[in-house]
C-alpha cells in the first residue's frame, strides 16, 4: 500500500488507518516521500520514521520509506491495478492530490478525512445503479472478517428495479459463500445523497466503491459520481477499480 502525507500538520490517525487496512489486506506498507520533502523537512521525516516503527513494533505490518523525482501523476500510473494501493488523505489543499490520483492511479484508492481517529469497524459496501464489483467485494470480505460488525451492503438506485435486485442477490451469494456476516438493504433515491445519508445511519468507519464493472468498459459519468462521493464523504472510502 502506497501512503502520501501532507508535508505540513501531523497526521497519525491517518497512519493508524492506512496500518489497520494494510494489515487487514496483507499488504506491505510503502511510505512514498518527493525528494525534495526529503531534502527540505528532514525533522518531519525522522518523526513519521518513529511513529511507523513503533507501529510495526507492536502490529504485523511492515513498512518502507521510498522516493520519487517523477512527477506525482507519474508514479501514480506506474502502480499495479493487481497489486498496488494508494492511500492518501482528503482534507484542505490535499483534495486535489486526492482527486489526480482517483484519475490516474490503475489500482485501488483510499481516501481517509483528517479527523478520522477511530476502528474500522462497520463496513458499507455500495452497489451504485446495480452495478457489481468483485474485487469490491472482496476486499469488503477480508475487512468484514476484522470487525466486529457485519458488513452492510447498500444497493442503491434512483428507482427500485431487477438490476438492484439481482445486484444484492450476488452479493448475498458471494458473502455466504466466504463466510462473511453481511445484512442488505436496497434504498431508493438520488445515489449521492442516498449513500452518504446510509452511511451517517450506519455510523460507517469505511465505504467501499466499485467505481467500473470490468477493464475494457467505462462509464465516466459513473465515475465522476465515485469520485465525488469519495471526496465528500465523513469516512474513510476505498475507491476498487
């Protein structure tokens, strides 16, 4: 999992979030700084560098430090849809770093608000337009396994129709068939406010998106009302392309 930190302010709870969600994946964590920030706040470097190996110390995570010169939409698109994720946070100036790499980055994208500071608990995974993502859903299995809660799937669509309902139907299947505690709901409505409003209900620590059903077809539309829930959310939201 690749991490970007703001160079200024000190975002540990952002950290802890981004451990807890690698840790639950299996994924190595990789701290991606720019060489100048390298250069030019080596206190800020060393203190992150403590933090992170205090962490490990006491979890099952392990963690390097990397550096880029590219540009950072160039190493965005250097990453791997199969292997790669990327975490950054969504707060002040930092959105626009958040909103490039929901453009440019192939593989998964988690954006976690800069008040965030508690477990991941309860899980919402949303089907938009019933709209299916498998590698969606798995990811919400393996965090679903952590918690302490079923996940919640929301199957969302601006009227009730069989794409919803088949949608839901396949998830049930999929969950029961990995053993994951799971409870549906299909909510009608205009899919923005819907889903942000299941979420404050749910008091969700994590939404999970698919943001397009297969490599070869996109919808860009659909992409853009991911890419804004993303960013407007009060949770953390793992955007799975």
């Amino acid at each position: 999992m690749a991490i970007f930190l703001p160079t200024d302010g000190c975002h540990t709870g952002f950290l802890r979030a981004s451990i807890e969600i690698a840790e639950a994946i299996g994924a190595e964590l990789r701290w991606w700084v720019s060489g100048e920030w390298l250069k030019d706040r080596p206190s800020k470097i060393d203190f992150y560098s403590r933090f992170l190996n205090e962490e490990a110390d006491h979890g099952s995570f392990r963690w390097e430090k990397c550096v880029y010169e590219d540009s950072f939409p160039a190493l965005l698109r250097s990453f791997q849809s199969g292997h790669d994720y990327v975490a950054l946070l969504k707060e002040g100036n930092v959105r626009t770093f958040v909103r490039t790499a929901l453009k440019e980055a192939p593989c998964p994208v988690l954006a976690i608000p800069g008040h965030f500071d508690r477990e991941i608990r309860n899980i919402v995974l949303a089907c938009i337009g019933g709209r299916f993502n498998e590698k969606a859903l798995g990811l919400a299995a393996l965090l679903g396994k952590r918690g302490r809660s079923p996940v919640e799937v929301v199957t969302v669509g601006s009227a009730s129709s069989p794409a919803l309902r088949m949608a839901q139907a396949r998830a049930e299947y999929l969950f029961h068939r990995l053993k994951v505690r799971a409870r549906y709901r299909i909510l009608c409505g205009e899919p923005r406010q819907t889903l942000q409003a299941a979420c404050r209900e749910s008091s969700a620590d994590m939404l999970i998106m698919g943001s397009s059903e297969t490599h070869h077809w996109r919808d860009h539309r659909f992409r853009a009302l991911c890419d804004t829930i993303a960013e407007e959310a009060a949770c953390p939201v793992l955007v799975v392309k």
